[in-house]
C-alpha cells in the first residue's frame, strides 16, 4: 500500500517535467516551488525568477489543471467501475454499463452540431449522461424480476438508443468542421480542460467520491448476494440507488471534461485486487490511487508519443487491452 | 417465545400460492426441522422467516413485534440466515466473509474494528475452520463453505439461525459434522429451524419436525410422531422404514428394498453369472 501511496505524487510531479513545450525539470521545480517562498515572510528563502513568464503559463495554466483533471477522471473511473463491479456481482462490468458514456455522448455531439460553446458542450454531456441512466433505471423498475440482471439489459437497452442518436447526429453534422469535432470530442482527450471545467466538476467528484469511499466495507456485502446482504441487515435497494447515484456523477464528470474513455474503469480495479484482494475497504483507496496513476501516464503517453495529440480513448484501450488480456492469463485474478 | 408464525401465506406472482396457513412457534433452544420434497416452498419459507420475501398473508411476529415493523437490521440482529450455498464471485478470504456477519452491529458508514475481529474469529472457532481463514472462499470445498456460511451467520450474534438445506451437496461425514455442530448451538442456547432432504437427520437433532406438502405443513410436532412410515410415503412416494435401532439407540429412517433397485443381498452369495445373465433382460 505504502508503495501504492507514494508512487500517484511521483507520477504527479514528474509528469509536469512532459510536453511539447519544453521547460527544463529544474525550471519547472523552481516555478512550483516559487509561490509557496513567496508565502514565507521576510524573505527568508528566496529562488530567482530564472524562467520565462511563457514557462509560468504553460505549467500553472496548462499542464497543472491537465494533470489535475487525469487524476479526477482515472481516480473517479475506477472507483466507479470498482463499485459497479461490486454492486453487479460481476467482474467485467465498466462505469458505462447504464449508458451514461452513450448518453453524454449523444449529449455533447448535440451540443456540437447546434453549434453550442464549450462550457455548453459539457453541460449538455453531463446532463444527458445522467438522463440515459435515469432512463435505464426506470426502465428497469418497469419489470419485476432479478433486479441487478434486468438494470444491466436496461442498460444495454438504452446505451444502443444513445448510440445510435450519436450516429444520427453524426451523419447530419457538416462533414468538414462539425463532423471531426464530434469524432475527437467522442474519443477523449484533457487537452482542452482549463481551470474553470475542473471548478465545475469537482464538488460532484469529492462528494460522489467520498460517499462511496464511506460505505465502501458494505459494498463487499452487495458483492456476495443481494439476499444474504439484505439478511446481514442492509437495505440493498436503498444502497444499490446510492451507488448507482454516485458512480453516475462521477462517470458523467468524468466524460463532460474529458470525453469517452473506455478501459480505465474495467482494468485498474483488477489490478487493485491483485495487489490487495478484494476486500473493497482496501480496493477502492488503492483503485483511486491507481486509476489517477494509469491515467496521468496514459495522459503522458498522448502528448509524448507523436507530434499531435492521441486521443485519450484510443490509448486506454491499446494500452488497456492487452494489458487486460495479461492479466486473464494470471492465475491470482481469483476468479476464473 | 421468540418467533410465532400465524397463518403464514406467500405466492409470488398473482396465479399459485406457494404455502398459505403455516402457523408454528419457536422457543429458546429448540429445533425445528423442516421436509418436504423439492420445490414445495421449503425454501420460499425460510427466505420468508428471513424477512427476505413480506408475506402475503397471516403474520410473522418476532419477540411479539410484527416483523414487517422492523427493518433489515433489527431483523438481522436476532436472525441469522444461512442459505444454500452459490457461487461467490470475487475470491474473498473466509476471515473476511465471516466478518461480513458483524454488519447489523456496525454503523452505516462504520467498517469492522479490533472488536468485530475478535467476534469473527471466536465464530470462526466454534464450526473449526481456523485451518482455512486467509483461504479465498471460492477455493474451499463445499463442506468448509457451508461451515464459513453458519460462522458468518454466528458472528451476527443472532438467537434464531435459519438454515436452508445445510446438509445438501456435502459428503456423508460433513452432512453429520455440520449436524453435530448446529446440535451443539442449539445446546449453546441457539434457536434453529432448518429445511432438510434426510428425514433420518430429524432424529438426529430436531425436536420438532414439519413435513411440507400441499403448500401447508402436512404434520408438525415431535419427530417420532411426525417422521412415520405413512407420512414419508405420503410425502415422498417412497416405501420406508423406520425402526429403533438398538445399535445406534435412536430412530432410524431407512429406504425399503423395492422393486426398482436390485440390491445386493448378503444372505445370498456373491454376485452369479446367471444374475448376470438376467442383467440385460431387465433393461
């Protein structure tokens, strides 16, 4: 665990040090370090302002929100797929399983094709992501039988509708401006993500985040069985809604300000209960902890590896598939 | 009385009752021993008594209060449920599936502490799988399983513990260590009801027997009086014997020799080749 721990603020740092732009790591220290010695009175420490104000900008107003939004979006991923996974007895469930990537999708390339701006854009994400589950979950209530199987086909149900609504919309976009924005907004990326998008989202990570870190050891009961927990005195319904609530706003977050991104919800819980069981009093610090890591180098990997940007999503997935199929192949997964 | 149950119905959808009319109580120390052939609603009841499923009809009362009164948890701390072993999906250790128990004790947002170990581990010690503790429970056998499910139960501390078909999928030696142990919680002041497929075993712990049939309890009340010859053909279809056998000092429940098996007679010698012969013809 200690390992785990001290490994996210290693990541973090030298992550800074990435980019095209660049800025020497000893320049980017010293402007890291510069506000927090101007703070101590009477100038007791002082660092020379070696660095050029274009150096102060791309660190503070680029690649510090950057990396902040990579560890909201893998920490929040992953404790979301780590509790759905949960919540859904089952191993290869991801955040997306109710249609909230679809439906924020569909939200954000409607946005683009009305030619809304950018903030509009993550609204319009955030609020479709957190209808197509509402649908999902009434759609669910309408039949009464084995809840948590028919909330998945619900799921599936309206992640296809929202799917294909995204085509639609993508079929009657302007193929040479509006088409593209669509595709790239579909497929990820923290580019773009400034200060103001991360003030937007955080209160609902925090809180999201926090509940189910709190009722994070009764998630384990929801894992064994629904009746055996509701025995073990736990109203499942209630806890099932709480859970549901939560991962929705952070999944929903996590797509209005980075786009979709597969992957990182299935594969890091996996990893974390490799490395600590499945006991989710430990799997979700640990998937926290490891979600923020995958991504910010994930994150890395798209600014560094080419002269443009690759998309986040791509990435996750070529990074995050084989990766997956590595792990299948060993035998501590527990449950194969 | 702990638990009374009065004109107990259920049906899940609007078409067939499942059981209606069930009236029985409970005391301290008792056990009670449901049979019944498969799928007549042995387990429907006991999910029912687990306040897993609301009743349809009649009442459940629980310390005289009216178990629809109470929530989950109130229910949780006086009953313990042991259902029929399933498949577990993620490799949980038997330590931690038994602290599980101590949910109803714990706040909502609380997570076990030193106390709650000890209590896991004192349960763990009554069924004696300490052997298997940091053991993943999809790895155990189903024996240990079973136990690791009535250590869980025990952990919640409850007075009744309802147990479905605790006996089934385990061998021969299991099915009466596990009957030794759920004798000697009751002994230790438990309450139990538990649903069986061996009526022989109702001799072996029960105090009370229930045969379920036709949706209601055919016959309830002592097992010499309700695990009868009549009563097993009636239930079951099949010739039985039930004898005192002075070996064993107790009631014995033992399938006839019928028509259908050709039992090996040790009368007679060894298996002939003319026996043989016959083997064919009889297919």
């Amino acid at each position: 665990m200690v390992f785990i721990y001290s490994l996210l603020p290693l990541i973090f740092i030298c992550s800074l040090f990435f980019g095209r732009y660049e800025v020497s790591p000893q320049h980017v220290l010293q402007i890291l370090a510069a506000p927090v010695t101007d703070l101590v009175p009477g100038n007791l420490i002082q660092i020379e302002h070696t660095w050029t104000a274009a150096e102060e900008n791309v660190i503070y107003q680029i690649r510090l929100p950057r990396l902040v939004a990579a560890v909201l979006v893998g920490a929040g991923l992953s404790i979301a797929g780590a509790a759905y996974q949960g919540l859904f007895k089952n191993p290869l469930v991801s955040p997306d399983i109710l249609g909230v990537a679809s439906g924020a999708g569909f939200g954000a390339a409607l946005a683009i094709l009305l030619s809304w701006n950018m903030a509009m854009i993550q609204v319009s994400a955030f609020c479709f992501g957190i209808l197509a589950v509402t649908i999902t979950y009434l759609l669910s209530r309408f039949y009464r039988t084995t809840p948590t199987l028919i909330l998945v086909l619900s799921g599936i149900i309206v992640a296809a509708f929202f799917t294909a609504l995204i085509s639609l919309t993508k079929y009657v976009a302007d193929p040479y401006e509006k088409l593209p924005a669509i595709t790239f907004w579909l497929m990820g990326s923290l580019a773009s993500v400034r200060y103001s998008d991360l003030l937007m989202v955080i209160p609902f990570f925090l809180i999201a985040t926090g509940i189910l870190l709190l009722i994070r050891w009764r998630i384990n009961l929801l894992a064994v069985g629904d009746d055996e927990a509701r025995a073990l005195g736990i109203d499942t319904k209630r806890m099932g809604q709480v859970i549901i609530l939560c991962s929705t706003l952070i999944t929903a977050s996590a797509v209005c300000i980075a786009g979709i991104i597969g992957w990182v919800g299935l594969v890091v819980p996996h990893l974390g209960r490799m490395l600590v069981g499945p006991d989710y009093t430990r799997l979700l610090p640990a998937c926290l902890l490891l979600g923020a890591c995958y991504m910010l180098i994930i994150d890395d990997l798209a600014r560094m590896l080419t002269n443009a940007e690759i998309p986040l999503g791509i990435l996750t997935a070529i990074v995050g598939a084989p990766f997956f199929a590595y792990l299948l192949s060993r035998k501590s997964v527990g449950w194969i | 009385m702990i638990l009374d149950v009065n004109q107990a119905g259920f049906r899940y959808d609007s078409v067939r009752m499942i059981f209606s009319g069930i009236s029985f109580s409970l005391g301290e120390q008792e056990v009670l021993c449901i049979l019944g052939p498969n799928g007549i609603g042995k387990s429907t009841l006991i999910r029912c008594l687990a306040n897993l499923y609301p009743l349809c009809a009649g009442s459940i009362r629980l310390h005289d209060r009216d178990i629809r009164s109470l929530n989950y948890r109130d229910v949780a701390r006086v009953i313990g449920y042991v259902p029929q072993a399933h498949e577990i999906t993620f490799p949980f250790s038997v330590r931690e599936f038994v602290l599980m128990g101590r949910a109803p004790h714990l706040g909502l947002f609380a997570s076990p502490g030193k106390e709650d170990r000890t209590k896991a581990d004192e349960a763990i010690g009554l069924v004696g799988i300490q052997k298997i503790t940091d053991k993943p429970v999809n790895e155990i056998s189903g024996g240990e399983y079973q136990l690791a499910m009535i250590a869980r139960a025990l952990a919640q501390e409850p007075e009744v513990l309802l147990l479905d078909e605790p006996t089934s999928h385990l061998d021969f030696g299991n099915q009466i260590r596990v009957l030794e142990i759920i004798d000697r919680l009751a002994r230790d002041g438990l309450s139990v009801i538990m649903s069986s497929h061996f009526p022989d075993h109702a001799f072996l712990t029960s105090n009370n027997v229930a045969i379920m049939q036709h949706g209601s309890f055919m016959a309830y009340g002592l097992a010499e009086e309700v695990v009868t010859e009549t009563n097993l053909k009636a239930t079951y279809g099949v010739d039985v014997s039930i004898t005192y056998s002075h070996d064993v000092e107790r009631h014995v429940c033992v399938p006839h020799r019928s028509g259908q098996c050709r039992c090996r007679d040790p009368k007679q010698p060894e298996y002939s080749p003319k026996m043989a012969a016959m083997v064919p013809a009889m297919r």
